[in-house]
C-alpha cells in the first residue's frame, strides 16, 4: 500500500477542526514535502519524523514522500502533526497495519529519540473527536487535559513505538487517571475584609447576578483586596463551564487540575496594551479578557490603562465574546468575564475622602476621571464608593462573614435565576427584561422619574433593571419593589 489517511486535529482560536494527513509512496528521487499551507514549525517536522523513525528502529523509506494535510486552505501551526505524519509514513510502507487507523485520531510531537511531547489545544481537539465517535491517542504529557475530558475515549502513549505496538495488537494504552473530586479551595478569604459594609453588599450583589462592578475611594481603603475575594464567594464552575475554561487555557499554556475548579482571577497591569487584553499574533492567541473566562479580569489603577486599552472592552462586555480577524485566520474567542475596576477619585487620590489632604485642582480631577469614558462607564453595573475606615474601628470591627457563608446565598439566588431562564440576570436581553422584570405602576413612575432626573441612557435602565431583578432574587421574591429600584439605582454613578 503506497497511500495512506491519518486523522487528527488542528487549532483555530478554541476550535479544533478534522485535518486529514494524506501520505503517499510513489517511485523517484527520495524526497519529502509536505503540502496543504504548513507553518514553519509544521514544515520542520520533516527532520523530527525522520530521526524519529530511525531512533525507533523502523525503516524509513528510499522513495518520493508527499504529505498532504487537508483540507489544504486550513493553516496549520506547531509540532502537533508530527505524530499523524509518522504513523501516516509507516501505514504506507506497510510497517504497521493501517486497518484500525480509521478508529483513531492522533496527536502529538515527536522527539528525535522517538519519545511524545505534549502539545497545546489538547481538549478542544478531544471534544471534537468524540462528537466523531472516534479515540484519541495523545502524549503522556498531555494527561491532565485528558482526565478532564470525562465523556470521551482517549488513550495515552509515552512514544512512537508505544503506539505501533497498539496498532499491532501486541500492548495496551491506558486511559489517563480519572481526577480526584476536590472541593474549591481559594487562598482568600472575605472574613478576612473587616467593615466595608457597603462594598460587601456590593460584592455579593455582583456575584450573585454576574454584574461588573467599579470600586472608587482613597488609597488603601481595600479595593484590590475586596476584588481578590470576589472569586471565592462566586457560584461554582459547572463541569460544562469548567471545560470552557480548561479549554482557552489549554490553547494558550499547559492546564492544571485547578483550571477545572477554581474561577479565574486575571489582573493585568495598567501598562498592558490592547492586545495583551483581547489577544493576537499572527495565529491569533487568547488575552486577558478571554484567559478570564468565567472569572474575573480586575483592572486596577483603572484610569491609568491607556485610553484606546480600555475602550477595547466596550464589545466584549455586551457581546461575551471576542473576535481576533488577521490576514490569514479570523478566531472567536469567549469572554464571559466579569469586570471588577478600582479608581483613586483624582491623581493624589484624597479627594473627597473628609481629611482635606487633596491638593488637586478642580482641573485635574476633571482631566483624571474623564479618562475613563462615558460609554465604557454605562456599561458597568455597580459603581460603589469605598471609603477610608478610622483605625480605631479597624481594631475593634468583629471578623465578617466568610467566604462560603456568602457563596451559600449567592448560589441560592443564581439558582433562582438559572430556574427561571437559564442564565444569570447580566445576560437578560430587552424582550426578557420585559418578561422577567415586570414592575407596578409605582415602580414605574419611580423609575422613569429617575431616569429623567438623573439624564441615564437606555442601556442604564436596562442595566438598573437587571441588577433590581437580582436584589429581589438575593430575598426570593418574585416582584420588583421600590425598594429594590431606589437601591438599584444607588448604584448609578453620582458624577
């Protein structure tokens, strides 16, 4: 048999579309190429496979080799082929029996000793072939990202001739260790925050609902610290959410066991540009935006981020999700983060705080916060003042409530929410916010007067909406209350 057909996966963004490796013998000058658009890693794989096969004891074969990896306008990056390109050699020359082949997809690179190395992407490519019915075979060092994968059939292989003894029926390939069930375990704590009863409230507001939040106030009043603790009183991952997070992480760096478990906490520095926030290169990669899927992204000392930086953020917080278009390659992201922002109120931050230590003029201060613009703050939720605590109380305040005391009521009002229309209040649409929030004529005139008085725009009543029908779920009840708009609107920014 001079023809043979491997199956395996590529990567674009968290997609890992079917490449078939076509491998043919044919008479001639001995040569090798490989075709259907390879990166330069790809191309190199020429040299790996070679010394691989050799190291491993097969022959390589003295004709014209031509490999083909279609479909052929599909771009292909890294070491991951390496793998389906030997096997794909080997079933040509009839070194091994390519009968079970068409059961398999493989994946992997080779060393030149014939050993596997892990590559990245492993469980968007595995969740895709067993939606083929088909196994995966992968490297040993790609174990993590195959236990998480509960539902498919993968088998794990250390080296090349590992695999050629499975196809020759004579050993078997195990399947990676199922992972240890853990509880989450966050190293903060928010019994840790002492006072700050408006900013706790506010937190658990957010978490409960999935709302973006900005916290303001002088210099070391807790901000970053209050942030750090938002994770741990958010509802827990979903097997299907922890996936999602597991697989950006794993098109980008190598997975831990954590990544299934704990939601993410990204905190990029204000330096960052907009493409370290949305991602890019040439095969475009995941930023921060997307790397805290299912977090949090904190963006501390918010009005220092460059002005174009920020206003990167305008789409992905109504859309979920980023789109990353290149010459050669368009990728989709998601980025179903929840933003938490901290501000000083002016340059020396003191203004405003009762101390009278603010030497900033009425110009800075204008200058400072118009850093951050209107249409980027409309679309964050909760705008909460943090202000400074006397030390005295500091010293005396009793220890708050912890960490899973929250989470118990922030899951019970998430449940409430995923009962009634199966995703949290932040993603109610206009035509649901009707369905959902239904509000009296008292609470009608309550809110349209405010929204008059203090001149919010549409996408603000739709937003006080969604956070006063949250407040009503934190108390499991199902109408709207003056109560829960006056508070709701509390939240609006002041300024």
């Amino acid at each position: 048999m001079s023809l043979s057909v491997i199956y395996t996966r590529a990567q674009i963004g968290v997609d890992a579309p079917q490449v078939l490796v076509e491998v043919h013998l044919s008479q001639g000058l001995p040569g090798f190429t490989i075709v259907g658009l390879p990166e330069a890693a790809v191309k190199e794989s020429k040299d790996r496979v070679r010394s691989a096969l050799l190291n491993s004891h097969f022959d390589f074969p003295q004709q014209r080799i031509t490999v083909n990896l279609a479909p052929a306008d599909l771009p292909k990056e890294g070491g991951r082929f390496d793998l389906p390109i030997a096997l794909g050699i080997l079933a040509a020359s009839e070194q091994i029996p390519s009968t079970l082949l068409s059961q398999y997809e493989f994946l992997g690179e080779l060393a030149l000793s014939g050993e596997l190395r892990g590559v990245r992407g492993c469980i968007p490519a595995i969740l895709a072939c067993n939606k083929q019915e088909r196994a995966f075979i992968l490297p040993s060092d790609n174990s993590i990202e195959a236990s998480l994968c509960e539902q498919s059939t993968k088998y794990l292989a250390h080296t090349l001739l590992e695999v050629c003894a499975f196809l020759h029926g004579r050993t078997e390939l195990q399947p990676p260790a199922t992972p240890p069930s853990i509880t989450p375990h966050y190293s903060h704590n928010l019994a840790d925050v002492k006072g700050q009863a408006q900013a706790r409230r506010a937190l658990e507001i957010a978490a409960s609902g999935n709302h973006n939040i900005l916290l303001y106030g002088p210099p070391g009043t807790g901000k970053s610290m209050l942030a750090s603790r938002l994770p741990s009183i958010m509802p827990q991952l979903s097997k299907e959410e922890g996936l999602e997070v597991a697989a950006v992480n794993s098109v980008s760096s190598k997975v831990s066991p954590d990544d299934f478990r704990l939601r993410p906490f990204r905190s990029p520095h204000h330096t960052s540009s907009a493409i370290a926030l949305v991602g890019g290169g040439k095969l475009p990669t995941p930023g921060e935006i997307s790397l805290a899927h299912r977090g949090v992204l904190f963006m501390d000392e918010f009005p220092e981020f460059p002005r174009q930086v920020l206003e990167v953020l305008r789409e992905p917080l109504e859309s979920k999700h980023i789109c990353i278009a290149r010459a050669n390659a368009a990728v989709a992201y998601p980025a179903d983060f929840l933003l938490v922002a901290a501000m000083n109120p002016c340059p020396c931050g003191y203004y405003n705080d009762g101390t009278q230590r603010c030497r900033c003029t009425p110009a800075h201060i204008e200058r400072y916060q118009q850093k951050i613009s209107g249409p980027l703050l409309d679309r964050i939720d909760l705008h909460v003042p943090v202000r400074s605590i006397p030390i005295a109380d500091l010293q005396n305040a009793p220890e708050g409530e912890s960490s899973q005391t929250v989470q118990a009521r922030v899951q019970a009002a998430r449940n409430i929410q995923l009962k009634r229309q199966g995703k949290p209040n932040s993603a109610l649409t206009g035509k649901e916010l009707k369905t959902h929030c239904p509000l009296a004529p008292k609470e009608q005139a309550l809110l349209a007067n405010a929204i008059e008085k203090l001149m919010l725009s549409a996408r603000a009543y739709d937003r006080i909406l969604r956070i006063a029908r949250t407040l009503a779920d934190m108390q499991n009840q199902s109408c709207l209350s003056s109560a829960h708009i006056s508070e709701a609107l509390s939240y609006r920014p002041q300024r």
